[in-house]
C-alpha cells in the first residue's frame, strides 16, 4: 500500500484512528489521576502511539506481498516494546 492509499481508506482509518486517540486520552487521563508525572506520562503515550504506526508498516516493506500492508501484530509488538523502552 503506498502512502497515500492510508490517506484514502476511507471511514476504516477514520475510526481506527478515532479508536487510537479515545485509547491514549482515557490511559493519560487516568495516569493524571493516580498523580502520574504529565510529561513523563505523555511522553510515553507519544512512544507507544509511534511505535503502533512504524510497527504496523514494518512487516509489509520487509515481507512485501507476503504480509499485509498493515499488521495488528506488529503494531502491538512495537508499541509494546516503545512503551516499556520509555516506562524503563
């Protein structure tokens, strides 16, 4: 998928991003209230959402053809990974 075909997907990335940005504004809500450090904490989200993105582009520009252009599982693998990278 090239880069402008993300732009023009249509109502898909409309709510997957909605779904995306509803998830961070809820966990940094929530981190505010148990007294979180707000930088820290944004920070963090900022690494766990960048990580989504490149790990859901990955695996279609190593595997070509052979993945999809965007993967749940290596979305969530590296934003797992930025987020305890930043956590540390």
């Amino acid at each position: 998928m090239a880069p402008i075909d993300a732009l023009t997907a249509g109502w898909y990335n409309v709510f997957y991003t909605a779904a995306i940005t509803v998830a961070g504004a809820v966990t940094l809500r929530a981190g505010l209230q148990r007294g979180w450090r707000p930088r820290v904490w944004t920070m963090a989200l900022l690494a766990w959402v960048a990580g989504g993105v490149v790990g859901a582009i990955i695996p279609g520009l190593v595997l070509g053809e052979l993945a999809a252009a965007r993967t749940a599982i290596g979305a969530i693998a590296l934003a797992t990974l930025a987020l305890a990278v930043t956590a540390r």
